[in-house]
C-alpha cells in the first residue's frame, strides 16, 4: 500500500503561508531546489488544494520558462509529467498538465489511490487539504523545512484540532541557509 506524505515549507513559528498571504521566506536555494526535485522522483500521484493548485500553475508557464535554468526545467517536467488531483469547493475545471478535480471526499480519493498499483508515495500539498487528511489519520509521514523566519501568524502547518498524533524522526538535515529538512513517520 502507498505512504502518504505531507511535504510542506514552514516558517520556525509554524505557518506554511504568513499574514500577509506571502511565502517567499521559504524559497529554496539550490541545494535545497535539488532536494526537492529528489522528493518528487519518489511520488505516484500528488494532492493539492486550490491555491496550492494554482500556485504550482506557474510551472506550465512558458514565458517563465524561457528564464530557467538546468535545474528548473527538470522540476517543471517532472511535476508536470505528475499525475495531480485537486481538491476545491469553488473550481469546476482544471487547465494543467495531468490534473484533475477531486471526485470524492479526501479520505475516499486517499484510499482509492492508496490501492493503485506502484510502489510511489501520494503526496498532499497544502495545509487545509493535509488537515482534513490528519483528521482522518491517514497521513503516514510528514515532511517539513524549517525556514529561519517568524512571521508571527498565517496558515499553521499543523492544524491538528487538538489531536495527539505520535511521532518518529526518520531524518534530518541542514542546508546551508540555516534551513532545517524534518522527516516524521507516524506511530501506529
């Protein structure tokens, strides 16, 4: 059966988004880029809200391509050649490569996708769509950088509703920017 993960950037007090709706605290260096582009080789199919949905769109872009380097052409045809499925209240179509709007309820599609075949993680980006997710107790490992900046307030990584869930490092690691990679697995 796949893992679930939950893979998101979060600033030290804990918000994946600040305030003022910006996360440009979190944009990676290029060590941190290749890590990333190492994470999604081992992903089957990946899981985003509606606004994370719209702000990975950016990579289909080909004027923003005409500017890229090495680095991120191969992030843009790997996420692009992903299969995507997103979840949302308010969009009745999506226009990007390999996605779709979710059909069913975020545990149906989890288990659903759980029990494809392959041997790939089902990733969740987004916090709102990982807090449904975790209500469920369905995510398996969760994943985060920590970046070095307080925004005071924003998007929590961790929505938990005041539920326990128990814990495991699997890894860690520090990049050069002071940025700090977290690996969890869940306690079952």
């Amino acid at each position: 059966m796949k893992r679930v993960t939950y893979s998101m950037g979060m600033t030290l007090d804990g918000f994946v988004v600040g305030p003022d709706g910006r996360f440009d605290w979190g944009d990676p260096d290029d060590e941190e880029f290749r890590a990333a582009i190492d994470e999604v080789r081992g992903v089957d199919v990946h899981l985003l809200g509606r606004k994370l949905h719209e702000t990975m769109v950016y990579w289909e872009d080909p004027v923003q391509a005409a500017t890229w380097g090495d680095a991120e052409r191969e992030w843009a045809d790997l996420w692009n050649a992903l299969p995507k499925v997103v979840f949302s209240r308010t969009l009745t179509s999506v226009d990007a490569s390999n996605t779709r709007l979710a059909t069913a309820s975020v545990g149906e599609e989890i288990e659903r996708l759980r029990a494809e075949p392959g041997d790939g993680e089902v990733a969740i980006g987004g916090a709102t769509l990982a807090a449904a997710a975790a209500e469920l107790g369905l995510i398996d490992e969760y994943r985060v950088r920590v970046s070095p900046v307080l925004v005071g307030g924003g998007i929590p990584y961790f929505a938990m509703d005041e539920r326990r869930v128990d814990l495991e490092l699997l890894s860690t690691r520090t990049y050069r920017t002071g940025a700090v990679a977290l690996r969890y697995g869940v306690r079952r």
